[in-house]
C-alpha cells in the first residue's frame, strides 16, 4: 500500500510539475526561441511561429521524460511490493509450519528431547515427561548419562557402555535402537531403545542432537516371564524322560524279563518316542539358557573332519534309509579355537535338514575349505528347497517352511535358530541360499580364533 501511494503522488507531482512548466515556457517562449535560434535579428509573425513550436516541442520532451520516470517508479515500486507479500505469506507459512512441527513435536506418542554435548536434556516432549515420570522443571538441566543403569559387571560401576556411548553422540556417529535401561523419577527402571540424530560439529543450533526413546520395557518382561516359564517347564520335564528312558530300556535289555514281540515293539516306540520329548526338552532349555544371556562358550581346539564323521555315524540309519547319496570334502583339514559342542550342534541340524527334506536317492554335500581368515563350512542338498516368500524367517524361532510341514510333521522348528545363535555366539555368519523344488546351500563361516577364545 506505501508503495502504491507514492505512485499516486509521483504522479501528481509529475503534472503539476508539467502544467507549471509548460505555463513558464509559454510565457517566455519568444525569447526562449530567439536565445536557442541565437539571432537577435528575426522578429515578426516566424518568430512566433517557432516559439510555439519549440514550445510544443519542449513540453513533449519533458512529457517523455516524466513519463519514463513515473512508469520506472511505478514498476520499482510494484515489483518490491510482490516481493513483499511473497515474503509475508513465506513468512506466514513457515510460522505456521513451525507451529505444526511443535504440536506434532510436543504431543507425539514417541519420547523425544534436545541434547548438547555434554549429554544435557533440553525441550523434552510430553512423552519425556510420562516416560520419566517429571515435569519439565524437574528433568531440565538433568544429564541423560546419569540416568543410565547400565553398569560394569567387574566393579559394579557404570562401565565402558555409557562411556562409549558418549563419544560416540560427542563424535556425531549416529546411534539407531541401541538398548539402554534408564532410571525414571518414579523410581523404577525401563528398558528403551536409543535413537540419536546429530547435526555437525559447527552447526550454529546449540542443542544439536536430537534423541528419540523406544519403550520396550513389557516387551522385556513379557520375554523373561517366556522363558522363565520354558526353563521351569523343561527342567520338570527331564526328570520323567529320564525315569522313562531308564525303565523302557530296562525291559527292553534285561534277559530277567521276558517280553513277546507285540510288548517288545511298544516298548521300542515308547523308548523313541521319549527320546524324542528329550531331545525336545534339551533343545528348550539350551533356548532358554541362549535367551537369557546364561549360555557361555568352553573353547577347545576343534578339527572339523572327526566332527562331521561322527554325526554322519549318527545319521547312518537314516542316509541308509533314504538312499542318500552324502559326499564329504574337506581342503586341507586344520584347527579353529572354539566351542566344539555348539558347532557340532549347528552342523548336525544342516545335515539332518538336507536328509530330512531331500527326496529318496537324493544327493547331500558337504564340504569345509580352510582360508587364512576363517574356515567355512557348506552343506549343499538337491531337496525340496525352501519358497522365497518365507526366506526371510529362516533363522527365527518356530519356523517352518510350508512345504515342510507338508513332508514331516515332526519338528520344533529350533533347529535353525540355534544354529543362527550359536555361530552368532561363535562370532562367525550362517548364510544360504535356497530355491523351491531345486534345494538349499548354507555357508557356516567361523573365524580361526572364536572372540574371547
């Protein structure tokens, strides 16, 4: 509006300016036309004649040149008042795009806040607040290190943990769901996953990371209430296998009973059927014992060849059974320090998976190569295979491809994923690579020396 106003009175000055003018040179126009003519001499009606002309000529000049003026200006002055709505109404929208990010920031279900350097909490949101259980004059200032409980398992201190954890957020590294527990003001203890975002060491912002808390606290609980219950369920469970296995095979081996062949033959279902439940009941409390963190390495010298040759000793039956073509090769047999009882246990469950889910007459590799980084283990079939849309929960618990439960019906579905633990454990990768109807290939690889070996 200011700019279109002093066009208007640009404009006016313009032709009052002009009328003045023009009125002025009418007056003087003869002596205007004699001193520009330069000749004194020239009088009469042609000496008015070209004063008129040389009037009509001069206000048409002067006309021109106020008009450029006017319509300069007027354009000056339109094009700065576009430029400032546009910025008024950019203004207008980052005003309220800031006031959307803050409600959307303040009232959003997941815990954030603002952090310096020195691990200090700044602007919490709402959910900051209910998961610490303060308000904001309570919490501020607070340094969110002190409220981690992680402590050293040596002296009972805070630990490396926390400490790395702070020169990784003073280094910008960022941090995605790394599982911290925290101390609330409610005196109680929640489990979170940690999120940090930083910006760069010369970011003007002060507070520059931004750090986000994931509640997993009932879901914690709800999985050492699960195995809780599985390791109370499996140790009731091995003192009747056991007293089981003892009895059937008893009867089935003293020459002081004397048993018909029907008897004989239900004692022998019966003595395999418990040793099935054993198995099962071993494999539950070594899930247990895994879930719980309880389960710890004895490293040894280990060759893989005896290992490999003793469970094809055990599997003979049932290779025999299916016609089983097994093919063993090993490159140059060497050592690896590691737990010899959890590798053997992973590579018993590949081969009893690839005899297991591999047609009669089928054919069953393995092979184990030795390089000076790691060894590598590989068992190769030509089964059924497994259907790409289920590829991606291989390795987790309970899982059973479909068209497995379609050839056996037994099987707990554990087998997989204690293998992905153990060598997980070990410090090595269990990868494969499988395809429907054409059969599976899993590469065990483990390194010369297991971690903490």
């Amino acid at each position: 509006m200011e700019e279109k106003s002093g066009v208007r009175e640009l404009g006016v000055a313009a032709i009052v300016f002009l009328v003045g003018t023009a009125f002025v040179l009418w007056l003087v126009r003869e002596q205007v036309f004699l001193l520009v003519l330069g000749n004194p001499i020239l009088s009469g009606p042609g000496v008015q004649v070209g004063a008129v002309l040389l009037f009509a000529f001069l206000v048409t000049l002067l006309t021109l040149v106020l008009l450029v003026l006017y319509v300069q200006f007027g354009m000056e002055a339109q094009i700065r008042h576009a430029v400032r709505v546009r910025v008024e109404e950019r203004a207008a929208e980052m005003s309220i795009f800031t006031r959307r990010w803050q409600l959307m920031y303040d009232n959003s279900p997941v815990p954030y806040f603002m952090m310096d350097d020195a691990g200090t909490i700044h602007n919490p949101n709402k959910a900051t607040l209910r998961f610490f259980g303060a308000t904001e004059s309570v919490i501020a200032n607070t340094k969110l290190y002190d409220l981690l409980t992680q402590v050293d398992s040596v002296n009972g201190e805070k630990g490396s943990n926390v400490s790395l954890l702070a020169e990784k957020v003073n280094r910008g590294i960022q941090i995605g769901d790394q599982e911290v527990a925290l101390n609330t003001y409610g005196n109680t203890q929640r489990i979170a996953l940690l999120s940090v975002f930083s910006l760069a060491d010369d970011s003007l912002i002060e507070f520059r990371h931004l750090v986000a808390l994931q509640d997993v606290t009932k879901d914690r609980e709800a999985e050492a209430v699960k195995s809780d219950f599985l390791l109370l369920a499996s140790h009731q469970l091995r003192t009747p296998t056991t007293t089981i296995k003892w009895y059937a095979d008893y009867l089935l081996e003293s020459d002081a009973v004397t048993l018909d062949t029907t008897v004989r033959e239900y004692l022998g279902e019966i003595y395999t059927a418990n040793e099935r439940m054993t198995d099962l009941v071993r494999t539950l409390l070594t899930v247990s014992r895994i879930e719980m963190g309880t389960l710890e390495p004895e490293y040894t010298r280990v060759a893989f060849g005896p290992v490999i040759d003793d469970i094809l000793d055990e599997l003979a039956p049932d290779i025999a059974k299916k016609h089983t073509q097994v093919h063993k090769n090993i490159v140059h047999e060497g050592f690896v320090y590691t737990d010899q009882v959890m590798m053997r246990i992973a590579i018993h469950n590949l081969l009893t998976n690839a005899i297991k889910y591999t047609p009669h007459n089928g054919s069953v590799e393995i092979h184990v190569r030795y390089t000076p980084e790691n060894c590598e283990i590989v068992v190769k079939d030509n089964g059924y295979g497994i259907p790409a849309h289920e590829q991606e929960r291989v390795f987790t618990k309970l899982f059973r491809a479909s068209n497995a439960k379609k050839i056996s019906t037994n099987g707990t579905g554990l087998g997989l994923y204690l293998t992905k633990s153990f060598v997980d454990k070990l410090g090595g990768t269990v990868t494969f690579e499988s395809l429907e109807g054409k059969g599976t290939i899993f590469t065990i690889t483990v390194p010369h020396i297991a971690p903490g070996a």
